[in-house]
C-alpha cells in the first residue's frame, strides 16, 4: 500500500471514529474493555457490512451480474439483524 493511500484510509477511518463516538454510550468509553466492545460493535454492525457490499457489488458489476447483487443484499437484511440482537445480549450478559 502506498503512502497516499495509507494516509487516505487514516483520514476516513478518524472521520468514521468521529461519528461513532457520538453514538457511543459514554459508560463504554470509561475502560479499555468498553472502549474494544463499543469499536467491535460498530465494526461489526456498520463499517464492515459497507464494506462487504461494496466488495460485492463491484465484483457484480465487473462479473455482469447486478440483479445477482441485489438480490444478496435483500436476503442479507435479515441475518444483519439477527446478528445485532445477539451482540447487543451477549453485551447484556458481561
């Protein structure tokens, strides 16, 4: 990776870091174990899907395949949030 794209991606990544703490509970930034459960959570519920669908949708478009593309992101919803409800009780749990 060059050195543009490295600053780049830092860039995006602090502007990001900035959004979510606004959307962090501030109990969960007062420990390192908060503070690592808040950043998985938000990796894990917002920034990692993007980033999925945009790796999916480019290989569709590049493969001639955007109703393909489509049709994963519907059938995906539902296990995005399946899976959100399971963070939020093993959170509820510690």
């Amino acid at each position: 990776m060059d050195s543009d794209t490295r600053q780049k991606i830092q860039e995006h990544a602090r502007a990001i870091a900035a959004l979510l703490y606004g959307e962090t509970a501030p109990e969960q930034l007062t420990t390192l174990e908060g503070i690592e459960t808040a950043v998985r959570g938000h990796i894990l519920e917002h920034v990692s899907p993007e980033i999925g669908h945009f790796l999916l949708q480019k290989q569709a478009v590049q493969n001639g395949d955007e109703l393909g593309t489509l049709r994963v992101f519907s059938e995906r919803s539902p296990l995005r949030k399946s899976k959100r409800k399971n963070l939020k009780s093993k959170d509820a749990l510690n």
